[in-house]
C-alpha cells in the first residue's frame, strides 16, 4: 500500500510539472484533449517503469546497502540511473514526435518523479534497517574486545586432578 501511494504522489507530481510546462511553452489554458492526452500518457508509463524499474531497484540497493544509508544515493539513483532510457527515448524523439521543449518538459518530468519517488522511499523504508552478511560481520567485529580475556574461576586453577 505504501509504494502505491508513493507512486500516486510522484504521478500526481509530475503530471502537474507536465501540465505546468505546457501551459508555459503554450501561453495558452489547456483543451481538455491536450489534458486527457497526457493524463493517459504520463499514467501508462508512469506504471510501468514504477512497478517493473523503481521499486525493484530500490529494494534491491536497500537490501545491497543494508538499510536506506546513505540517504541520498536512493533520490538520485531513481531520478538518474533509472530513468536513462527515459531520456534517450525523449531525445530521440526531438524533431519526430516532440519538440525540444516538450521532450524537455518530458524529461524534467521524469527527474521530479523520479527524485519524489526515491524520497518517499526513503522516508517510508528508513526505520526498517537491513543488516547485510557483510555488516554484521563488521559489526561484530567492532564489538569484540582487542584482547579477549577467558575467564576462568580459582577452583579450577588451583585443582591439581
């Protein structure tokens, strides 16, 4: 439930830079065609890269770091490293489908997305450290003393049996 309303947020967020940009680029108030176009559009792929690229990659550096730590790697890697195709599909499309400032437009979208999803992440998930094999094996290691000391009672030191 909660990555559901994580991704609805980073959606609703990102439409509304979508929606914003083109009333900028346009001067003019949107038709609802213009509207519903890039609801539907932004929405579709918006699902398929939420459920088949971020959260699979989030969880997976989560359980690969051990916890959300550092913090800031999570933002950037969904607004960054996640969304390469994103933007070579958007630059590609430059002179095809898009003009350049919507692929922009289209482009910054998915950044603001992808930087709200990744600290939504983070927020939710913070508390629920993961210990990794390799962590803990550190930090045991840090807790043991330099020179253990075997205790050893009295009775057995003096005992000549």
């Amino acid at each position: 439930m909660k990555l559901i309303c994580i991704s609805l947020g980073s959606w609703l967020i990102g439409l509304s830079a979508i929606l914003f940009m083109f009333v900028v680029v346009e001067g003019d108030s949107l038709a609802a065609a213009d509207m519903k176009t890039a609801t539907i559009t932004s929405l579709a792929v918006t699902a398929l890269l939420f459920s088949l690229a971020y959260a699979p990659s989030l969880y997976w550096l989560r359980k690969r770091l051990g916890g959300c730590r550092p913090a800031a790697l999570f933002p950037v890697a969904s607004a960054v490293v996640i969304n390469l195709p994103v933007f070579l599909i958007g630059i590609l499309a430059i002179g095809r489908t898009l003009g350049a400032a919507e692929a922009f437009a289209f482009i910054g979208a998915f950044v603001l997305m992808g930087t709200t999803f990744g600290l939504a992440f983070v927020w939710n998930y913070r508390s629920g450290e993961l210990q990794s094999a390799k962590w803990s094996y550190l930090k045991q290691s840090r807790n043991r003393p330099a020179f253990p000391i075997r205790q050893t009672s009295l009775r057995s030191l003096i005992s000549t049996d």
